[in-house]
C-alpha cells in the first residue's frame, strides 16, 4: 500500500514538472520516447545510439523529447542502475527529460499517461496492445510513431502524423 502511494506521488510529481516545463515550451510538441525499446533498433543489438539519434531528430524536426526507460535498462547499457539523471548526461538532455521507472513498474503505462496528458506522440516499435483499452487514443494509429535504420541512417516516420 505505502509502495503504491509512494509511486502514484512520485508520477504525479513528474507529470507536474513536465507539464509546467511544456507550457513553457508551447512551441515544441512533446515526443516520448520508449527508450528501452529503442535500444535494440540498430542491427538488433543493443545500443543507446538509437535514442540519442531520436532525440536528435526529433530536436530538428521540432518536438520536445523526452526519454522514458524500464528500471532495467542501465543494466543493459552499463551492468549497472542508472537513474534519470544518468541517462540524461548521456543523451544530452535535462533531468526533467528523462525518467527510468521505478523497479517493478511497467514503464509503458508512464510512457502513455504523459502522451496522453501532454498531448506528445510516442516514439516506439511496441504497438502497446495490453494497454490499448487504458490508453485508446495514445495507442491509435498515427500516435505511435515506429522507425529504424534504412540503408545505414537512422529514421522515423513522422510524415504519417499530420501537421508535421
């Protein structure tokens, strides 16, 4: 019980740091990105190449990124834990861009909620189907934006969003 409320405070108290820094950046659309996910898009191995170059791409193309990890994920990169904080020193971001996701919790329902309550796209190759009926419209057609490499260059296929 105590474990639940401690991570509902701390979402919440995420969601209202990054929604403030969003109204401050109205000129950039929020893009979340699954970073676990896109650890192993290039050549199916793990790297953290493919969120750096997202982030990246997504900076020139207009949007805010964010990055969101499973709790596993510096073990992946570094066999070690790594926070928020470390992930944003390596990806170039601010703390408030970045977030691992507290041990034992799914980072796919984070990601979602802040699409959903900022109103970003979500960049992955998962289609999220088990939490297609929490998140309808975070999980439709043209939110979930997928990519990878094609002929040696790192894309993503934000043409099919409209507005972009």
């Amino acid at each position: 019980m105590l474990e639940s409320f401690l991570f509902f405070f701390l979402f919440a108290g995420l969601l209202y740091i990054l929604l403030r820094l969003r109204n401050r950046r109205r000129s950039s659309r929020p893009a979340v990105i699954d970073g676990s996910n896109l650890l192993y898009w290039k050549d199916n191995s793990l790297s953290l190449d493919p969120v750096r170059e997202a982030v990246q791409l997504l900076k020139a193309a207009g949007y805010r990124p964010y990055v969101i990890f499973d709790a596993n994920a510096g073990y992946l990169v570094e066999n070690r834990y790594l926070n928020g904080r470390n992930f944003a020193k390596r990806l170039g971001l601010s703390v408030s861009q970045t977030l691992v996701a507290p041990r034992g919790q799914p980072a796919d329902p984070l990601i979602l909620a802040f699409a959903r309550d900022s109103g970003g796209i979500v960049i992955s190759r998962d289609r999220f189907r088990d939490w297609a009926e929490a998140f309808p419209a975070e999980t439709a057609p043209g939110r979930v934006v997928s990519g990878g490499y094609r002929g040696g260059r790192f894309r993503l296929n934000l043409e099919h969003l409209s507005g972009t």
